[in-house]
C-alpha cells in the first residue's frame, strides 16, 4: 500500500490518501508540541516509538475485542489505518489527578481518584480545547446523540479497564490519557489516532518517575529513553 495524497499535516502526524478509498497512512512524525502548540521541538525517532507502541497497544485492544482503525504497521513510521469521519472530541481519561485537573480544581496532584474520570474536550485548537459537557456536544452537533456520548464513555473505561492493569504489570502506572474515536464506512463508533506516551502519562510505580511527553512539558530532558523503556516494558523486556 502507497501513500498518494497529503490530506493533512497535524502536530504529531501526516495523513495520506492510499489507493483504497477506505484506508488511509499515518506518518509519525518526530515532532513534539506542548502547550497548544506554543513549546516545540524534534525528537529523532520519537515518530517511529509513537508508531510501535501504538500498534502494539491497539493489537492488543483488539485482541480484547475493541473495534480500532488500525489495519497494520508498514514500516518504521507508517500506520495503514481505516479512514474514519472524526469525532472532534477529545475523551480523556484519569486514574490519578495531575496536570489540568489539578491545576484546574486543586485536587492534590498524584491523588488516587476515588473512581476513574472521563472528560470531553473539544477537539479545536483555535479554541484552546475547552472542556464539553453533553449539551455542548449536542447543541454543537459533535455527536448525533446522547446515547452515543454514553458509547464514547463506556467504550473509554473499557480500554482504560485493559490497559491499566496490563501496564500495571509492566510496572507502570497508567495515569491519564487521551483517545479520539470515530465513524468507520459503516457508522460505527470506533478507536482512532494513536495511544502513546505522546497522550498517555505513565508513571514508574516504583520510582514515581514520568515516562512520557510530560518529560518535554516540564523540560526534564530523557524523552526518548523513556519512550524507549515504555515500548521494551509493553514487549515484555522489562529491565
Ligand atoms: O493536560 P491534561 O492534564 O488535561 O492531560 C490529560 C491527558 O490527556 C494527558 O495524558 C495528556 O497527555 C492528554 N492530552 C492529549 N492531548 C491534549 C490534551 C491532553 O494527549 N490536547
């Protein structure tokens, strides 16, 4: 499978046409943003991480039957995937408070939350990504209904439901993280983007250190290694 046309250049990742009208290539790109765009930089080989890590976490999704866009990793930094009609929210998804909540609501940072939370961001960099409740997504036509809002969650704590634990082994606290979802061909609700330490906080359950983009946020330096360490832990070569 080719690339033909560029159809979108993102922060994290160019988007190509193939000769399938139903699928589509993900270019991982080496780039790193924060801030909403306002910190940048390049990490070489932080493309090609993102892109193994996420093929394997996605293999492993489906593996435990949650329906994905991924079709298969092509080479180092390329996803074939399905082509999906987006859904322009973000659904984030906490264990542990850190980051926006706590900045946001001043709950203690690194706080074990009573349960887990889902959030709705709106997927609009222009607006800064503000927070949605389920009226903003209906009056803002983000979904067609509530029952589908309903399907975003349920879908999110199932994932969380799979990977918490399976990191958990791997000596990873799986803190936060984002997923975007949406329409395949046939109008069903499924997983897309990526899952990596680019939009996942990982936590070393021993050592309480931060093994993902946090590391550039905060300007701690080591963003690869620990990108490194993350995908030799999911492949089972926990040091
Ligand atoms: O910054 P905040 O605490 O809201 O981030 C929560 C989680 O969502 C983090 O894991 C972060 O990496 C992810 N996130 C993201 N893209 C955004 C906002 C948050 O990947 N635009």
């Amino acid at each position: 499978m080719e690339k033909r046309e560029l159809l979108y250049e993102g922060k994290a990742k160019k988007l190509f046409t193939t000769d399938d009208s139903n699928l589509l290539i993900s270019e991982f790109k080496d780039d790193l943003t924060a801030f909403n765009g306002a910190k940048k930089s390049s990490e070489t080989g932080k493309g090609a991480l993102n892109n193994k890590i996420s093929t394997e976490l996605f293999k492993l999704l489906e593996s435990q039957g949650v329906p994905t866009h991924f079709v298969a990793m092509l080479d180092d930094n390329h996803m074939l995937h399905k082509r999906v009609d987006v859904i322009l929210i973000e659904v984030i998804v906490r264990n542990i408070a850190t980051g926006s909540l706590s900045k946001n609501l001043g709950i203690p940072d690194g706080k074990v939350l009573p349960f887990t939370l889902v959030e709705f961001d709106y997927k609009n960099d222009e607006l800064g990504d503000p927070k949605l409740n389920d009226q903003h997504c209906l009056i803002l036509e983000l979904v067609e209904s509530t029952q589908e809002l309903d399907q975003l969650r349920a879908m999110a704590r199932q994932i969380n439901d799979i990977l918490r634990p399976f990191f958990k082994e791997k000596g990873l606290n799986l803190v936060d993280f984002k997923l975007e979802f949406g329409k395949d061909a046939d109008g069903n609700i499924i997983l897309a983007d990526e899952i990596s330490p680019d939009n996942c906080r990982f936590w070393d359950i021993e050592t309480g250190e931060k093994m993902d983009k946090d590391r550039f946020r905060q300007g701690m330096g080591g963003l690869k290694v620990a990108y490194e360490e993350v995908l030799h832990r999911i492949l089972g070569e926990h040091s």
